[in-house]
C-alpha cells in the first residue's frame, strides 16, 4: 500500500487532510471493522492529486486507478472513485470520464462507501477536524467561483447529512 508521504511534500495541506481522513478511518475501525478497508480507501482517497500520479486530472479516477495498480480490487477502488458525491462532480466538470462511472453513483451502496465519505467530509482541508456543518461551509468559501463543485455539493447535501447520521455516533 502507498504512504502518502511518499507523494507529498510534509507541510503540503493535501498531505495533512489525507493523515486527518485516515485517524478518523482509523477511529471508526475500531468501533465497526471494516478490516482494514476503510484504511487503505482513506489513503487512496486524495492520493490522485499527487502530481506525479495524476493521469487524468480528475482525484478520485487517479486515486481509484492508482489503488488498483497497486493490488486493491472492487469494494476499496469503488470507494475511492465514488467517494464525497465524485460521480456528480465527474458529471458537471470531466464528461469525458463518465464511462468510469457507469450509470449510477454508488456512494451510498456500501457502508465501505458511505464511511470513507464520512471521513473525508470530517476532515478539513489543512488536516483539521471538522463538524459536516463545518466541512460544507468551508467548500462554500474556498470554493466560491467553481460552480461544478458548490452544485455537487448542494446535490448530495441532503446524503451527506443521512451519511454523518450513520457514522458521528461511532466518534462519540
């Protein structure tokens, strides 16, 4: 399994959020096993913004094609290609990546899935840990000229919401 420090420089935020993904993977692993799936999902996740392994320009496709590069097959590649509402993203920002999505997002098929989502949407994007009311509004400000992302967002809100439901108890 790739470490992320192995493709980002140590002070890079990218790097920082992608630890903070896998401490909360990790803390809701030890509360419902996943073994070990929920972890190696969390550090493919972002991976794809590593220049060096970005192919398509698009994270979760690189992401999901790099896991599977490196051995990872079915439920963990599914969750890092759909994950945080990826396949409406693909939808508004990349057509030409479609295929790799198929006909319906499958964010919400797996807890696998579903967790990774939590996780990301839990983590901010230098690393911190964030409230889902906290997270969204912070892709709300950073990400205020970039239509594609603040409508994929506003789309999958009320999912993401019924997701946090699911999971924020396993943290308590």
């Amino acid at each position: 399994m790739r470490r992320p420090e192995d493709w980002f420089a140590p002070d890079n935020d990218r790097l920082a959020h992608i630890q903070q993904v896998i401490r909360t993977a990790q803390a809701i692993e030890a509360r419902r096993s996943f073994a070990g799936r929920l972890i190696a999902a969390a550090t493919y996740h972002d991976i794809g913004y590593a220049p060096s392994l970005a192919t398509t320009g698009f994270h979760p496709v690189d992401g999901a094609e790099t896991a599977r590069k490196d051995g990872f097959h079915g439920a963990i590649v599914d969750a890092v290609l759909h994950h945080s509402g990826a396949r409406g993203l693909a939808s508004r920002s990349r057509p030409d990546l479609m295929h790799m999505y198929g006909s319906d997002c499958r964010m919400t098929e797996t807890a696998l899935s579903r967790a990774l989502t939590f996780c990301d949407n839990r983590s901010g994007p230098r690393g911190e840990s964030l409230s889902l009311a906290a997270r969204i509004a912070d892709i709300r400000v950073r990400h205020a000229g970039n239509a594609a992302i603040l409508d994929t967002t506003e789309a999958y809100l009320p999912v993401f919401v019924a997701i946090d439901a699911e999971f924020a108890p396993l943290l308590d």
